[in-house]
C-alpha cells in the first residue's frame, strides 16, 4: 500500500511539474511569436513568427488532449504526435527562406506539407500504431534531409560570417528540439516531456536571439527596392569636411566581408556600421561615385551573380539571385538586363556556347 501510494503521490507531482514547465513554455514562445509578427516586414521574422504561432496552437492542443477523459494513454500519445509532425515541414519551409530569401512560393509550401496532412488524414480515417509509427520514421527522415541540405548549400553560397554562423545556430537549435520531439514520441513519459518543454524552449531563446539580431528591423526599404528614394539632404548634415575619412571602411566591408549580399540592407545599415550619417554618405555616393545607393549594391551584387554564373554552369537563376542578395528573382532579371542587355539566361548560354 505504501509503495502505491507513493507511486500515485509521483505521479501526481510529474503532472503538476509537467502542466506548471509546459505553462512557462507556451508564455516564451507565445511572446517570442508576438514580438517577431509585429516585424513582419522583414520576411524573415514573418515566417519565424508564424512557425512560432503554430507552435502555440499545437501547445493548446496538448492541454485539450491531455484533459481528456475519453482517450487512452496510447491515444493520446498517437493523436499528439500525429498533429504534431505537421509543425516538421513549416520548419522545413522556415530553414529555407532563412537559407534563400523568397525563396519559398506557395507550390512549394503545399509540396512540404501534404505527406505530413495525407499522413494525418489517413490516421483520422484508419487510427492505428503503425500509421503513428510511419508518421515519426518520415518526419525523422525530412528532418535530417532540411538540416543537411541546408548545411550542404551554405557551404557553397557567400554569406557574411555573421549570418553564415545565425543560420547555423538555427538549424542546429531545430535538430536539437527535433530529437526530443522524436524521443518523447517514441518512449512518451512525462519525464521526457518535460525535457522536451525545457530543451525545446532553451532551443528557441537562440532560434529567437539570432534571428532578431541577425536581421533587425529598419524603418527603411531594402537596398533593391526599385522604389527605393532618399530624403532632401539638409545642408548642416552635408557640410561636413569632404575627405570622406570612411572610404576605407566602406570600401573593406564591401570588399572583404561583403555585406550587400544581405538582402535587407540599408543605406542606415552601413552609415552606421562605417560610423557616420546617413546624409553624408549619401553625399558620398551621389557626388563622388555619381551613384545611387541603390545602383551601387545592385552593381556589387551583379558582379557576384557573374562569377557564380561562369563558376557552376549548374545553379539556377534563383539560387543566383537568392545568394547575390537580391530579394527576388524578378528584380535580379531586371537589373541584369538593365547593365548586359540580355536576360541572365541568356548570359548562361552566350558562356556556355563560348566555352564548347
């Protein structure tokens, strides 16, 4: 009798600890969500955002499953992981924009989800282990491919130190969560579900810490932006001395660390990463190089579009574009033919015509 109830007294307190850790967890990633959607203009934290959203629905749904009467341990067990696996491929579609920026198109977003729905409806239809079974080997299988494909192509693309090591760390942070997910489906306990809440919310204070440093939100449009004009210049901001003493450090972080390849950089991104006003480097351009702002990045980043082109005669025109810095493949064909005349296809086969 005292080893029953002492068992009960266990179990009772796993629950208790269980329901107060997965309450701590639904108000981090709750936050997390709410933070990156009020920046939803940079694309990036939209899609972060919206996995994080979903996150908190799939953490309603938990409580919903767990109080309820009707289901068995095993029932439970099964309808969470089967809802579940439908948060693989939204991680999936949120790696690869983080990886290629716009990127992601709705085809492609129903392509990643509808093994994980036809799964789910299969196991509505006919419930049973072995679906449940099937469900965590495929989402184990995608998972492993999105994580190496995405270390695979950040080797061979250029990408600033900073946000080359951000991608990392983010990927790393979802394979992470990822193998708790799958242990606390294959053995669930309460144990494991508590490490999952713990490792899984530790996962996403850096999957959140990165994103919202590595891409900060401006008031401003991207450097690509056609559309993109600058402010009346005031003459106490431009009447300053005229030797361009940040020339050097332009010049090496367009050179050396390459910074318009981040597609949402902005004239306030390098004034003050070169530590002056936006106004006097916009002198710069326009009186010294006779530029724009934008023409300048988008000559940087046409020059970098040639040489992937004569280097891999196989990348397509949108990893080139994605990769160059470009926010779309449309204002990457624009540009280009804009400086050659030609469309970028074009260009591919003028080079490989010349090099048979």
């Amino acid at each position: 009798m005292i080893t029953f109830a002492n068992r009960n007294s266990t179990l009772i307190t796993n629950n208790i600890t269980l329901f107060f850790i997965q309450g701590v967890y639904f108000a981090i990633i709750a936050l997390f969500a709410f933070r990156l959607l009020r920046q939803y203009r940079v694309r990036i934290k939209f899609f972060v955002g919206a996995l994080l959203f979903v996150w908190v629905l799939l953490n309603i749904k938990d409580l919903i499953i767990y109080t309820s009467p009707e289901c068995t341990d095993i029932e439970r067990a099964n309808w969470i992981t089967m809802i579940d696996q439908l948060v693989i491929p939204l991680i999936g579609i949120t790696m690869r924009e983080i990886l290629m920026p716009r990127s992601i198109t709705p085809i492609k977003t129903f392509l990643h989800l509808l093994p994980f729905v036809l799964l789910l409806v299969a196991f509505a239809l006919f419930p049973c282990q072995l679906l449940a079974t099937v469900a965590i080997v495929h989402a184990t299988v995608y998972s492993a491919y999105i994580i190496l494909t995405t270390h695979l192509r950040l080797r061979s693309m250029a990408r600033q130190s900073a946000e080359r090591k951000a991608i990392l760390n983010i990927s790393l942070s979802f394979l992470v969560a990822i193998c708790i997910w799958t242990l606390s489906c294959v053995y669930p306990s309460n144990a494991l579900e508590i490490t999952y809440f713990i490792i899984s919310g530790a996962a996403w204070c850096f999957i959140y810490y990165y994103i919202d440093t590595t891409y900060p939100l401006q008031p401003d449009s991207p450097a690509d932006d056609s559309n993109y004009t600058l402010p009346a210049e005031t003459p106490e901001e431009i009447d300053q001395t005229k030797s361009y003493a940040f020339v050097p450090a332009l010049n090496k972080l367009m050179d050396q660390e390459r910074i318009y390849l981040n597609a949402e950089l902005t004239l306030n991104d390098v004034a003050r990463m070169i530590g002056t006003n936006r106004s006097y480097l916009s002198d710069y351009f326009n009186h010294e190089l006779k530029s724009s702002f934008n023409d300048y990045i988008n000559n940087l980043r046409l020059a970098h579009a040639e040489i992937m082109m004569n280097m891999n005669h196989e990348i397509s025109i949108d990893e080139i574009s994605s990769a160059s810095g470009f926010n779309s493949t449309t204002t990457f064909r624009r540009a280009f033919a804009k400086k050659h005349g030609i469309t970028p296809s074009q260009y591919r086969q003028n080079l490989t015509k010349n090099s048979g």
